[in-house]
C-alpha cells in the first residue's frame, strides 16, 4: 500500500517541495511579506488548500512553462503569471491530456511507492487571469527574491527562478536527467542550458520539476554534472557525432541521445 498524499519535504528554510504522486514536483517558497508557488501540477489534490496549510501569507503563482504536469492545476487558483509563448497551451490542456499523463506515469511506479487513484485527476470549471513575465521579472517576497531567466528548448515559454540569497536555482524541465527538446530546436535548448551553467556560481542546488519522478519517493536536488551532460550532448547533435536512437514520445517519432547519465529527446 503506498502513500495516499503527495510527499511534502522542506527543502530549505521556509521552502517546500511538494512531489504529487510521482507525477511531478512543485514548490513552495515563503518570504516575510508573501509567498511563491512554482507550478501547479498536474491538478490530481487539493494543491491550493494544501499552500494555505504551509503558510498564511498571500502568495502569487507562476508556471515555469506550460505543459500538462505544470500547468494542470492552475484551475485552483484566480491568477498565474507565466511566459506569454506558453500561454495558449497552458489555457487549452483538457482533461483527458491531464489524465492519460497521470495514468501512464503512475502506470510506471513499479514499486506502487503512492496510492494514485485516476478518478483524483478532476475536470477543470474556471480558468486563471494571466500576466505575461520575461527575463528580469522578479518576485519580491519580503526579505527574498526570486529571478526570472527565459529559457526556451523544453518548450517556447520555458522560464527558471533563481534564489540568490538561499543560493536555490528552480528549473522545472528546462535541463534535467531527461530533457525533452519536442517544441523547440537543440540550438536554442543548448543557449539555455550554458545560460543555467552561468548562474551556476549563484546556487548550490537546482531542483527541477521532476523530483521523484514515476514514483521515487524522494525530494532531492540534481547533480550538477547533468548540466555539463545536456550541453555535451546538445553539441554533439549539432556537430553530427551523437549516437542517436529512435524513440517515440507521446505518439511522435523522434531521437533520443543519451551520455554521462542524462539524456535528450528531440524531433529531428
């Protein structure tokens, strides 16, 4: 029997980790003033009742991009700020996207570490207001800031969040152990992975958007070598020495290169 509640962890002072049933990972950073939540999930639990039990102040909520394990809760809340490239796909997800996504990851949790229903995958009733961030945007949360950097490849919209003074880098999926590159090219997603690479003097930890992913329950920060390992990879695409394999992900035919412990997807 596995848990029945998503894993909560406090990563840090004042910030939370919030893995939903191996699904994905959001989280929680507080200030003295305010509080920020970074992505909603995929919308399988109670995501805005469970913030309101970790803090009481009043919190804004950003998506680091739009895709079905981020965007999928947003009906939870009255507004979202997030990058305008990804906002037409975050508005127009449904519901059965959302629940095949929940379906077939759990369907990888071979251990059953979390008791997922697919009935706990509900039907969206209302829509969120949305502001359009960029590169420069910062969250003032009283006492702690958080940085927007733009970061396309994983898909056109992808942002990251920088913490300088709790040195965190939040980096959803825009280069993790298994960077998809189906929405954009590999030049672009290799500008962003060295823009990540030079803020690295500014983190000690970067926590992407798939902390325990199918079902590891756990909520721990990537190693700092999956950077060097995407952007090794990036470029041997583009100089034609990778070894590409054929995979296919969600239906379409694509190449999948894989080096030093990470791997990257794209639509040749």
């Amino acid at each position: 029997m596995g848990m029945k509640t998503p894993l909560i962890c406090e990563i840090a002072k004042d910030t939370y980790c919030i893995n939903e049933y191996g699904l994905d990972a959001v989280f929680l950073c507080i200030g003295s003033e305010r509080a920020l939540l970074i992505d909603t999930g995929t919308g399988t639990f109670d995501l805005k009742g469970t913030v309101e039990r970790l803090t009481d102040k009043p919190y804004d909520v950003v998506l680091t991009h739009g895709h079905v394990d981020h965007a999928g809760g947003i009906d939870a809340f009255g507004h979202i700020y997030m990058h305008e490239k990804d906002m037409e796909m975050a508005r127009n997800l449904t519901y059965e996207e959302r629940l095949s996504y929940a379906v077939n990851l759990h369907a990888n949790d071979t251990d059953q570490a979390f008791d997922f229903d697919e009935k706990q995958v509900r039907r969206w009733n209302h829509l969120p207001d949305m502001t359009a961030i960029d590169e420069g945007f910062v969250f003032d949360l009283g006492g702690r800031q958080l940085e927007v950097f733009y970061t396309p490849g994983h898909t056109e919209g992808s942002i990251t969040l920088l913490d300088r003074k709790n040195r965190i880098h939040f980096s959803g999926d825009a280069c993790n152990r298994n960077t998809l590159c189906m929405g954009g090219t590999i030049e672009t997603l290799l500008q962003s992975a060295l823009k990540i690479k030079a803020l690295e003097p500014a983190f000690d930890r970067d926590y992407n958007g798939h902390i325990g992913w199918a079902g590891i329950p756990e909520c721990l920060f990537q190693p700092a070598d999956i950077r060097d390992a995407v952007i090794g990879i990036c470029r041997s695409i583009l100089d034609g020495s990778a070894q590409a394999e054929d995979t296919v992900f969600l239906g379409r035919a694509a190449k999948a290169v894989s080096a030093a412990g990470a791997r990257v997807v794209y639509c040749p």
